[in-house]
C-alpha cells in the first residue's frame, strides 16, 4: 500500500481541529491534493476539494478582449483566470479581469426594468414587469419607424459594446445612421489617421522581436487597447534586450521601466517626431527602396518637407534637448527592426491626427513597415454576418459630430425623437459633463430616452426607463481581435453564467424589439438567438468548421489556424489599402478637406512663447478602465483617489505641499484635490488621472459603505477619504477638427492652494 504523503501545513490544520490520522482515511488524499497549487486552467472548491466547472470565454473590462475561464460552483461564479489556450494573452489575466465577478454579483447592480417615478435625475424609479417596458420603448420606437423618419434614434453604445455586430446590425435594421461610440472620444485620433496613412485602423508593434521601441505618449504597463497581450511580448522584447525610451510628460509606470525617459512638453511629440525623421534623411540613415516604391513621395520631396523640422526648432518647442532628439534618431535608424508606439499623450490633442501620421511617417522612412521586429499591419478574419443583412445607412454621424454631439443637440443642429443608450454613459465620459447632464435632463431636447445598462450611472438616472443589461459573463459575442502572434484568431464570448433577476442579455432585447416594432426590421433578427447568430458567423471562418465549429469555440473560447505562421510584408502581394495602394505620407483625403496633405504644427510654434499658464494632462490608472470599473469592489479598494501631481519647483513657487488641497482651474471652472508632489512630472504640467470621481454608477463607485447581502459592503474604509474627483469636469469640448476625439491633454489651467 503506497504512503500517504501529508504537507505540514496540512497536518496542523487537520490537527488543531482534532482530526486523527487514523479516521482520514480516504479522505486525505484528496484534502492534500487540494493544499497543492493547482496548474493554470483549474481550481478546486475550498469545501468540497473537487474541480470548480470552468467555462472558456472574453473578458470585456477593455478592448483586449483576452481569453478567460469563468469557475463555477453550485451555480455561482467564483473565480475568473486567463485561458492558457489563448494564445492572444496565453493564460494571462490582469486585476480588471478578475475583478469581473464584481461586476456580477455587485449589489447595486440593476435587476429589473424601471420606470422613472420622478423629474430626470432625481433616481425615483418604479420596478414595471418588462411587457410593460418593451411595450412603451417599441410603440414609441415602432412610430418613428413608421413615419420615415429613422434618423430620429439616436443610439450610443458605450466604449466596447459599440463594436459588438448586434449593435450595429440593430441600428442598421432600424434604419437609422445615428450611430455613436463612446470609444470615438479617446481613439478616433489615431484610427483615422492610420486609416488615412496605410489603410488599417491600427498597427500590430511586433515588440517581441523589435531591438529598439521608440515611444511617444503610450503606458502599456499599466493601459494600452490591447493590455495584457502587448505588455507580455513587449517584456519579451525587453528581456531579449530590446531598448526602450519614452517620451512622456509624465513618469507613467511605462517610462520608469523604460531606458530612458523624456519629459516631452504635451502636445509637442508630432513636431518631434518629424526631426527625428530630418535627421535620419540627412545622415542618410533612411530606407531609400521602401520610400521610392511604396511611398507616395520621392525621397528628395519629403527630405525638403522635412529640412525645416531641425532638432533646434524641436527642442525649442518640446523642451527636449536637440542633442537628445538627433542622438535617438540616429539610435532608432541604425538599431533595427525598431517600431513606435503612439497613443494617447501623442494624439488626444487639437492636432492629435497629425501627430500620429508624424509618427508613423517615422516607421516608413527607416523602412521597418510590416518587417519582423517592426510597425506591422494587424492580422484579423473578416467576420460575415448572417443573412439578410440589414443596409448600411446613409450619411452616417462623424466621428467630430459624436464627440460635439450635446452641443450641437443642445444647439438644435440634431434633434433627437428617442435616445438609446447601451452600457454608454455620457454624463460622466464626455468632456464637460455639465451640458451633457442639461441636456439630457431636458424633455424638450431628448424627448424619450431609455437605457439598457447594468447600473443607475450618471446617464442612466437621466433615462425615462432602465431595461437591466446582463453583464458580459452573461452574454455572447463573436470577435476577430487582431494578434501580435501576427495570426488571425477568432474568440468567443458565451455565458459563464445565467443572468441574474431579470437582466436580459443586449442582443435578447434587440431581438424581441425587433420582431414588435416590425416593419420589416424583424427580417433581419430571423436567426432567433445569439447562439445562432454566433453559429452563423462562426461556420464562416474558413477552416474553423473542420475544427468543429462553436462546438470547438465553446470547449476552448478560442481558434486559430492550427498551421499558420506569422507572414511579414503581406503589402508586397496586396498593396496597401489606400487609394493609391502605397504607404501615403502625403494624404490627398486630407487635402481635399482642408487640411495640410503633410503632418503640420504651425500653431504650436506661434503658441510657445504665449504659454504661461500650467497643462493638465489625464491618464488612465492600471486597474481602471474610463470609469466602467469604478463599481468593482476589489479595484475600487486599490484606486479610489487622483491627487494632482506637481514638480517640486512647482510646488514651491506655490507654497504648496505633498497632501495639501489644491484647486485647479480652467476656462469651464475649477476642482479641489489632494496634491501629490513628486519629480515624475514636467515642471509645467500637473496630471491628474481619469476614472474615479463617481457620483452616481452605485454605492461602492461612490465610496460609500452600506448593508447588504455581501459583508464586504459594510467595511468600504476609503469611505473616509472619498471617490476621488472626476477631472473631465473642467476639461471643455474641443475637438481634433480631422478625427474627432477630444483634446485630453495639454489643457491650460491655473494651480492655487485652496
């Protein structure tokens, strides 16, 4: 008979609760096994020592959509982990994601439809069966349907949901061209600006095999579109020995990591950008056959556009040394593959779609586009929707008219019949959410407005009726993201577990409206379920039916091609595509508009010298996503403030000190915070992060602690030093007049000790 091993740490616990060895029997085996740490993709139940269910599905607290299982026990979800079968973030999984079960069981969560029971934005609500409340959304949906007038929806979908097939196939069926997508006010900049450049929406940085990563404004540590999947090959990249500079108005967690770190003046990194691209044409450190044949400019005529961005003229206006900015182009053309990295602090600025074609003009003239190690185009599969699809619209609303969207409401350049919103919530999200806030508090300028959310957010008290959405562990979905294996993949999204109350998963809803407002849009929801529309879509991938179809994405939650191998410049065999199926430095689309076919900054050198106020710049923190996370116990407990950074000689010009109240002004008006003094900021910047400041989105986004069913509740012990404060509130609405999404960064603004 084999020996029976048993920890020390399983001994005593067996002992002090005066259990002998001897009347283990069976039983031990399995109480040790239990002690030890289960491999990735399992784990046991605390009571009984048997295997929790797992099932494979995406997370949704950021666009990376990663790979997730879900644990199940007796009914409940109690544990989320990365799916080692993924390999778009191979088993990895950041706090955001665990925190998902937050989400499920938060006690705050909407369960049923509500009425409004009081004037807008009061929070009154009265529960009403949902016969009730589809029966009012569609007889008012089904009117506007009928008298020819689409157009009179408005539909705002929120950060990621916008992107969802559902969505868009809903308001495509419905007729309507007034689509908005709350993740226009932060990456528009930069989609269409690569749109415009080399035909793609965004770039794959292949940091895995690159030797040098030059980046401008971006914080993977701690938040990028794809998190976990880049952060994990750029730490690959870093291990091989890949150098790493930021450049960066703030020391994010990105730039401490980094080799070395700039504290670039905001706004400034386009005019950077395109000294160092001077500097490498003059040493003719350029890549001469990728400019001549998949440029739309000659060499001579883009080294003469160039000539006047010298290091003396970038520096004076970045505050970088010219020696810096001419050592690093050098450093970047000679140490390749290299690759930029460009996002927020580079492009949400009033020329933000410019900065980004100056960085990635970059890329092209060192020739590392598409190459192992460098700028690459994404790999994804082109999912096709069931038929019958619905029409696209007509003049759809631009990316400008969404992120000016109240103000020209508010103006009566749009008017609005019915608003629906979907896990949106302007209010809080939008530059200025003080007009936002008027204006949907106004019956005459929004009507009729019903939101389907999982919460009463500051958008949602606003509503005339609140349809409780399930939460993505809830729901399905089908996506292609791309991959920086450099492999097209399909991911699955799929219940984890039932919806809780009454909450009705998105597409549920958008079914059955469909089939009661009628008029021909319910032809287009035939499919009958998700589950089908997700089969439909699936059984068109090619090789994934031979895989066993959504059988396969239900057991696994992920597929790729099981012989597919990274292939490098794919523009070689299919061209770019732009209209002139080349890398466009110089862009006609731009031209036509208005604006400067070549990147261009004249304002910023008219400006330096009349810049005497402070910048405030935002950031996003690691375990926030844009305030959606805010109701999540376990990240609010780590992040429930923003103080303001301050340099030092700041600080003491000011008289202020570390934890003292300061205020911070602007054209819109003034907030009150703690400051946090500190030499990881640029003298003329202070910085504040984004996400917290909640004063609606439930109790514990709001700091507050409360009874409930779940004990954690009534120990909320950062209720004594508040939510933080929500700086969009003294941010007004400029937009980039090209793509669309706010100025974030760079705003004027005074600083006082309060």
């Amino acid at each position: 008979m084999p020996v029976r091993k048993v920890s020390r740490r399983t001994f005593v616990k067996l002992g002090s609760a005066g259990v002998g060895i001897a009347a283990l029997g069976a039983g031990l085996g399995a109480l040790a096994q239990a002690d030890e740490l289960a491999p990735g993709g399992r784990t046991v139940s605390r009571t009984t020592g048997g295997s929790r269910r797992a099932i494979a599905s995406a997370c949704l607290q950021c666009p990376a959509r990663c790979g997730i299982l879900g644990f199940v026990e007796e009914g409940q979800l109690v544990k989320i982990e990365g799916n080692p079968k993924d390999f778009h973030n191979q088993g990895r999984l950041c706090a955001k994601g665990q925190a998902g079960v937050n989400h499920v069981y938060n006690p705050d969560r909407l369960l049923y439809p509500m009425r409004r029971a009081g004037s807008r934005g009061a929070n009154l609500w009265q529960r009403v069966s949902w016969e009730e409340a589809l029966q009012e959304v569609a007889a008012r949906l089904a009117e506007l349907h009928r008298s020819g007038n689409p157009d009179g929806l408005l539909f705002m979908a929120g950060l990621f949901e916008g992107t969802q097939p559902i969505v868009q196939r809903f308001a495509r069926a419905f007729g309507t061209s007034r689509l908005c997508q709350e993740m226009h006010l932060f990456q528009s900049n930069k989609a269409i600006a690569q749109q415009l450049t080399w035909g793609s929406s965004q770039e794959i940085n292949d940091v895995a095999r690159s030797r040098y990563i030059l980046n401008f404004g971006v914080n993977p540590y701690e938040s990028h579109a794809l998190f976990v999947p880049f952060v994990q090959r750029l730490i690959e990249g870093r291990m091989k020995g890949a150098r790493l500079v930021t450049l960066d108005p703030r020391l994010s967690s990105t730039a401490a990591k980094s080799d070395e770190w700039l504290p670039i003046r905001p706004g400034t990194d386009g005019v950077v950008a395109l000294a160092m691209a001077n500097v490498i044409m003059q040493k003719g450190l350029h890549d001469l056959e990728f400019i001549r044949r998949w440029t739309n400019i000659g060499s001579a005529q883009l080294a003469e556009y160039l000539a006047t961005f010298t290091p003396v003229m970038a520096g004076e206006i970045s505050d970088l040394s010219p020696a810096s900015i001419e050592r690093i182009a050098i450093e970047f053309a000679t140490n390749k593959p290299s690759t930029t990295l460009s996002a927020g602090g580079a492009t949400l600025h009033a020329h933000g779609v410019q900065a980004e074609r100056a960085v990635a003009l970059l890329n092209a003239v060192t020739g590392n586009v598409d190459v192992p190690g460098g700028y690459c185009l994404p790999r994804t599969y082109q999912l096709a929707e069931p038929e019958p699809r619905p029409p696209e619209p007509g003049q759809a609303l631009s990316p400008v008219q969404c992120s000016r969207l109240f103000d020209e409401i508010q103006e009566g350049k749009i008017r609005v019949e019915n608003l629906m919103t979907f896990m949106a919530n302007p209010a809080y999200s939008y530059p200025d959410p003080q007009l936002t806030g008027r204006v949907l508090a106004d019956p005459n300028l929004v009507p009729f407005h019903v939101a389907v959310d999982t919460y009463v957010t500051e958008t949602s008290v606003l509503a005339d009726i609140i349809l409780p959405a399930a939460t993505y562990l809830e729901s399905w979905d089908i996506q292609s993201t791309p991959s920086y294996e450099l492999v097209p993949q399909v991911s699955l999204m799929q219940p984890v577990v039932k919806p809780l109350g009454e909450s009705i998963a998105f597409h549920d809803i958008a079914i059955e409206l469909a089939r009661r407002i009628g008029g021909g849009m319910e032809q287009y929801f035939d499919f009958g379920s998700m589950e089908a529309y997700v089969l439909a879509t699936a059984s068109q991938v090619p090789g994934l039916a031979e895989a066993g179809g959504l059988k396969y994405l239900k057991e696994n939650g992920h597929w790729h091609g099981p012989d597919a191998r990274p292939s490098y410049r794919i523009y070689e065999s299919e061209g770019f595509r732009t209209p002139s199926g080349k890398f466009e430095i110089i862009s006609k689309a731009m031209e036509d508009k208005g604006f400067s076919a070549l990147p261009d900054f004249p304002s910023l050198a008219e400006n330096r010298k009349k810049e005497e106020q402070l910048m405030l710049v935002t950031f996003q923190w690691n375990v926030h996503t844009y305030g959606r996370t805010a109701p999540s116990m376990w990240l609010s407990e780590i992040v429930h403030e923003n103080p303001v950074w301050i340099h030092p000689e700041t600080a003491e010009s000011l008289g202020i000190s570390k934890g003292d109240l300061v205020r911070v002004s602007s054209e819109l008006g003034d907030l009150t915070a703690k400051a946090w003094v500190t030499q990881g900021i640029h003298p003329d910047v202070i910085a504040m992060g984004a996400c917290v400041g909640h004063w609606e989105s439930g109790r514990v986004a709001q700091g507050k602690a409360f009874e409930s069913k779940d004990p954690n509740t009534r120990v909320i012990w950062w209720q004594k030093h508040g939510n933080g404060t929500h700086p969009y509130r003294i941010i007004p609405l400029k937009v980039d007049p090209i793509g669309g999404s706010p100025a974030w960064m760079g705003l004027p603004v005074t600083l006082a000790k309060a």
